[in-house]
C-alpha cells in the first residue's frame, strides 16, 4: 500500500495529528500501530499479507472519514449535493414512493451527478412500476448521452493522437505518421460546422487548431482559437492558452501575448490548466526574454511552479535553459543531459535534451563534457531511428559539432544545414522553439556566442512587466 504510504506522508503536522486522534477512538490498536509505522517510516515498509489486508482496511476508513466530513456539516437549508438526492431517492423507492424517487434522481441529474447511471437506475425503476412508456422516454434520453460521450471520447482520442504525433515524432514526421496525417486529412469533420454546445464548440476549436499546427499552417491554428464571445468565459480557457502558444509559434510582436496574459489569473484555473499556464510562462521567458528580465522574472516564476499539482520534465527542461542563459555554469548542461537518462522522461523531452546538451558543450568549448554527450546522442539516435524522421539530419549535425573541433566555420556550416531542413517541415520548427535552438541558429549566423546573443537582443520591458503582475495574481 504505498499509495496509503505516500498520503500520510504528506499530510502537515496538524492534519496528521487530528487523523491519529480519531484513530485512537475508532480503530484497533494493531491498526493505530500499523498507520503509526506508516506515517513514520521514510520509505514504503515491507507488509505482511495481514498487514496489507489492515492497510486497505485503514484506507478505506480514510475515505469514510473524508466523506463524513464532507457533508456532516453540510448546511440542511442549501440545495443538497446530488449524492444526498441519490440515497433520498433510494429511500422513498423503497418504501413505494416511485415519483418522489424518480423527482429526485432527475434533480441529481440536472447537477451533472452520475447522469447516465441515474437514467437507466429510474428506467429500471419504471419497468418495475409498469410504466412502459416512460422506460423507454428514458432509455432515449440514455441513448442520446450514450451518442454525446462518443462523440466527446472521439473527439479527445483524436486530440490526444494528434497531440502524440507531435511530441513523438518531432514534427518531421517518419512514413507511418505520414500515412496516418493522410488519413486523419479525408475526415470529414474539418468541414462540419462547428457544434452549437459551447462546450463541444470550444473543444472542436481546440482540436482543429492542433491539426492546423501539425500541417504548419500557424494563421489557421490562430483563427481556430479566437475566443468565442458567446460562450462563457472558464470554457475559454484552454483556447487562451493555446492561442498564447501559437503567438509564440508565430513569434508574434509580445503586444499580441499580454492581453491573453491579463485575461488569465492562475488562482481561478484548474490544476492542469495551472501547469499549462506555468509551462507557457517559461516558454515566454525562453522566446522572448532578454536576461536580466529572465532573473528578476524567475523567482516568481518558481514560486507558481512549486505550487503546482502537476510539474512535468518540460517545466524543468525550459527551467534549466533559463538558467544557463542567465549564469553559463556548465552544471546547468549536466542538468540537462540527466533529463534524457530518466525513464519517467517522454521521447521529446529524451530528444530535446540531449540536443541541447551536446549545443550547450559546444557553446561552453568544453571539449570533454562534448565528446560525452556527443557518444550518447549518437547512441539515442539509434535508439529512436524508427520514431523521428529527423535522425539523418541530427547526425550530421553531431558530427559538424565533434569531428571539426568547434571550428567557426564548422558550426556556421551545421546551423546552415539544420536550418535548411527546417524549412521543409514547419511544423518541427514549432518543437524546436521549446529549446534554444532557434537562438543557437542565428547566434552562428553573426558568429556570436548564443549568450552574448541573447544579451544583444532589445528587451521587452512591457511584457516582463505583465509577466510579473501576472505571476503576483
């Protein structure tokens, strides 16, 4: 039960001692002494078969507490929650009360509780009570909602492949992915009007504005996520977001960004859309920073970041970048490479990372910090030949980076190269701006060090200016 282990652990001083004080009432002594042990070990103990029986036990009691909290004090004269309305119903059925019953699972609906489960409960229950016609009134009802969660699972299946096949294959896609773009592009559905729902209706937008950046076409990707003046402002949120990225797609002017900032206040957003909210925060500082905002900015930056529910590795990928722009310690790309070593790392965040310590070394002419990552990126490569499109091209660059020794001439070459392949395939430019590539690209375009470059580039007072108030919200 190391799930039960990591909740106790967790849990402040004070919360952990209100738990034990009801536990001394209401469990056993061998069951105080096992959540004790658990609260106390620093790691997950070994447990005998008994004891993870008591351990479920204790969990379950956990939850019945928290339930009973939830609602013991639950004020009688406020619309009650649906699950009061669920066991009310129970009740009067059980005592023959079939309308009553059926009043109240309709009121537990209508909040959004459990819906379709509630519609074929009171369909069964008009069976039982001879009422035909109604069953089946309702049962329609249950096949249209069966037909709405189709079309919504459809929809997010879609977004989440498309959303794959940008993060796994880079944007340059291989021969599979471009046979499953090809059949993706025949659906008919990219024509359809869009739905009336505000909710489909935002969703739809979403989804056809990741398709449009997966054919590189970035105004598309823009019109598609133009707010929707009818629909109510927290359903807009995600199209915020993602109209903030392909601004910085786009490398848009930062006057497009700072609207959408003052429109979004990370205390009011969910905690995906707080870490989505984060991510685009240091993508902005990456893009558009120049380093000295990137210092005063990044405290508060990491303090929204340790408030977090969700901190993926591409938080800290950007976060590294940022730092290394800002001090040039060589710790900073041993940082970096040790993303690409960790299992729980996706193939983009392995692949960015080990580009980008292998630039880094190159950056920092540090000879031997460069043949290391040089030998590991050639051995990643290998790895993921079948996944990215881009392999041969990587190679290349690698070796323009090692086997000429970091001659100007060599590294101008390479950026020249790399830069002629991203033409091809606009889309893998979109994945690339989530490191310091792009910068590295035109940095050995004026034959400049990639920080003195960035030092160079005007800052953008406005914007570090909102960022900060944003990030005060």
């Amino acid at each position: 039960m190391s799930r039960l282990w990591r909740y106790l652990r967790r849990l402040s001083g004070e919360e952990w001692a209100d738990l034990y004080a009801a536990a001394q009432s209401e469990l056993a002594p061998i069951s105080r002494s096992l959540l004790f042990r658990l609260r106390e070990a620093l790691a997950p103990p070994p447990l005998s078969t008994s004891e993870k029986v008591l351990a479920q036990r204790i969990e379950r009691w956990l939850w019945r507490k928290a339930c009973e909290k939830q609602y013991t004090h639950y004020p009688t004269y406020k619309v009650p929650p649906p699950l009061w309305l669920q066991v009310g119903a129970e009740l009067y059925y059980a005592k023959g009360l079939h309308a009553e019953a059926s009043a109240l699972l309709m009121r537990a609906r209508q909040q959004g509780y459990y819906p379709l489960y509630l519609l074929f409960q009171e369909a069964q229950w008009s069976v039982e009570q001879g009422q035909l016609k109604k069953a089946d009134a309702l049962l329609c009802k249950a096949q249209k909602l069966c037909q709405t969660l189709w079309q919504n699972a459809q929809r997010s299946r879609l977004q989440l492949l498309l959303s794959r096949l940008f993060y796994e294959h880079g944007g340059s896609f291989t021969p599979s992915a471009r046979q499953v773009l090809e059949r993706l592009a025949t659906l008919k559905r990219w024509q359809s009007p869009l739905p009336e729902s505000p909710l489909q209706r935002v969703a739809e937008k979403n989804l056809r504005g990741t398709w449009s950046l997966l054919q590189g076409d970035i105004l598309a990707a823009l019109h598609w996520y133009q707010p929707e003046p009818t629909c109510p402002e927290p359903l807009q949120v995600s199209l915020h977001l993602n109209r903030w990225l392909a601004h910085i797609y786009q490398e848009s002017p930062p006057t497009e960004i700072e609207p959408i900032l003052a429109a979004l206040s990370p205390s009011k957003l969910s905690p995906f859309d707080r870490s989505v909210y984060a991510e685009r925060i240091w993508l902005t500082l990456l893009r558009y920073g120049h380093p000295s905002e990137i210092e005063t900015i990044l405290p508060f930056a990491e303090q929204l970041e340790s408030a977090l529910d969700f901190r993926p590795l591409s938080h800290t990928l950007l976060f590294l970048q940022l730092k290394w722009l800002i001090e040039g310690k060589t710790r900073w790309i041993h940082a970096i490479h040790r993303i690409a070593q960790q299992n729980n790392a996706t193939l983009s965040e392995k692949w960015q990372a080990s580009l980008l310590s292998l630039l880094l070394a190159a950056e920092e002419r540090d000879t031997r910090l460069l043949i290391y990552c040089y030998k590991e990126f050639l051995r990643y490569l290998r790895k993921t030949k079948g996944s990215f499109a881009s392999v041969p091209i990587l190679r290349k660059l690698a070796y323009y980076l090692y086997e000429t020794r970091l001659s100007e001439k060599a590294l101008a070459k390479a950026a020249q190269t790399w830069e002629a392949h991203l033409t091809q395939f606009p889309a893998e430019k979109y994945f690339w701006l989530h490191t310091l590539l792009p910068d590295w690209l035109q940095a050995r375009k004026e034959r400049i060090p990639l920080r003195q470059y960035r030092w160079q580039k005007p800052a953008h007072q406005s914007l570090a200016t909102t960022l900060r108030k944003a990030l005060q919200k």
